[in-house]
C-alpha cells in the first residue's frame, strides 16, 4: 500500500514553510511534522538576532566589552563560518550583516556614502577571536549575524529529526531551502522548478529530486531598484554595495547548508562565481547579468 502525501504549513525565520511527507492519515503526519517544526522553531529562537535572549543577541550586546562563552553547536557553527570565509577570499563574512544599517530594501533610497563609511570598519571575521570554547567581537557595534547559513542549518536539522522518526518520502521546505529524505511513495522523483529571476510567475528549468538539498540565492529575493539599476540584498563585505553579477544561482547538494552556502559565496564572487561552482563538483543552475544560463549536472 502507498501511502498518502501529506503538507504542514507553518511559517518561521520570516519564511513561510512546509513539510511535506508520506504518512499514514493527516493526524500522524501532523505529529510527525510537529516535532521538525519544533527543532526548526529552537533554533530560529536560538540564533535569531531579533530575539534579544538568543545566543547571536548576547554575543552582539558584548561587543567590545568581553567574550561570551559558546556551546558545541554554536562552536561547530563558528567553525563553519570560518571555512565559508577562508573559502570564499574572505567575502562571506557573518560579520557584514551590521551593514544593513545603511540599506533600507523597503524603500528605492540608496544609503548615504558615510553610512557605509561609518559601518565598513565593524566588518571583518578575521578581527572575530573564538577558540571553539568562547566568542569575542573585540569593537564595540560589532555583530555576528547567521543568516547566510541559518535557515539552510535548520532545515538539515528538520530533517535529520524526521529521518529518526522513520520518515522515508517527503521534504522539508523553508522559503525555497530544500531537503529532501528521499522520492514520492511511489519511488518517482520530486520536480522542483527554478524561478525565473525576472518573472515570478515563470519558471527556467525544472530539476528531478529524490534525495539531498537544493538552494537558490538571487538577486530577486530582496532588492530596490534606484534609476533603472537593481541593488540586491546580498552585500559585498569590503565595499558594502551590493553584487550585481548574478541574477540567480541554484546548487544541488548533500545537505541543505552546504548548497545554501555554494549559492551564496558563487553571488558574492561574482565573475569567479562560476569557476568556484565547478570545483565545488556539484551540480548547479546558473543565471548572469545578461540572463545567460550556465549549469552543470552530475
């Protein structure tokens, strides 16, 4: 007998989700997912810095003051944080979210010159000092921010819950960052489209998944547009300007974190963004300035 499909909305990290899995009826999938959406939801309120009582919170409120001592998971985090900026020349840096103090993506107003003046010098994880036991953001207005990888995270996590619980078919989605336990109950692949970044209502490609992860960053996401010229959210860390290259890049992965990752190290290295994916070896869909596709399959 195969079982039914079965979807659980719910909305986190200023995202709106699903978990979508094989079930028995509509209570057990509800339970089932229930327990992915509470691990989801822990680390939203562990990591978030809109809450003042999470760990990113009381690292940033120490800024310049004195170290804040870190958990194996928030270490292990550290440590990948710093990978992603050794590998990526420096520009993803979780230090550059205080740079979105200068751009307001709510209203076409490009920040002032001394705005950015005044925040580029608070930009930096090679001034960050972490031993794997404790965290030190050594001026005062500095902040860690883990929204380059953060949402991606938990979706690995969910996942990873749901595995244990024996989910074999379904997926967990949080606003477009996919994992997926494994194909449809009828053992057919899951057809994932990719946007179109220029028209919501269209697709460019559509993507056969059954097992892994699947991440997109574009410049579509969250953007002005000031005198004909778009300005995305995704900031280079050493000028503070927005990267332009890119229009959309999409990376199939292993794990949710790691082609989340991929998607935006390749938009912030612009113009090397594609040579980065190809030794990355993973498969990936990729759209430039000018709307040219670049791809690699497995």
């Amino acid at each position: 007998m195969v079982a039914d499909l079965y979807t659980v909305s719910f909305a986190a990290m200023g995202s709106r989700c699903e978990v979508r899995i094989a079930a028995p009826d509509g209570d057990a999938a509800r339970h089932i997912a229930m327990h992915a959406i509470d691990e989801v939801r822990r680390i939203e309120q562990k990591y978030s810095r809109y809450r003042d009582d999470s760990v990113v919170s009381r690292i940033n409120a120490a800024a310049g003051k004195h170290a804040v001592a870190c958990d194996e998971e928030t270490a292990a985090l550290l440590a990948y944080a710093d990978r992603l900026h050794a590998t990526s020349d420096g520009r993803f840096d979780i230090t550059s979210g205080v740079l979105r103090k200068a751009w307001d993506f709510r209203n076409a107003v490009l920040p002032q010159t001394s705005a950015l003046r005044d925040l580029l010098p608070l930009v930096g994880w090679d001034k960050v000092l972490h031993n794997g036991a404790s965290v030190f953001l050594p001026l005062p207005g500095m902040e860690l921010d883990f929204g380059g990888f953060g949402k991606e995270y938990a979706v690995d996590r969910a996942a990873e819950v749901l595995a244990v619980m024996g989910v074999r078919h379904g997926y967990v989605n949080l606003g477009g960052d996919m994992r997926f336990l494994g194909p449809r109950p009828d053992g057919a692949a899951w057809d994932i489209g990719i946007q179109d970044p220029r028209d919501i209502s269209a697709t460019v490609a559509s993507i056969p998944i059954s097992r892994g992860a699947l991440a997109t960053s574009g410049d579509y996401e969250r953007f002005i547009e000031v005198d004909g010229r778009r300005y995305c959210h995704v900031l280079d860390p050493r000028s503070g300007m927005p990267v332009s290259y890119w229009r959309s890049v999409s990376v199939l992965a292993p794990l949710a974190i790691t082609a989340g990752s991929c998607t935006t190290t390749a938009m912030l290295l612009e113009e090397d963004g594609r040579d980065f994916l190809d030794r990355s070896g993973l498969s990936y869909l990729a759209i430039d300035h000018d709307g040219r596709i670049f791809r690699r399959t497995p």
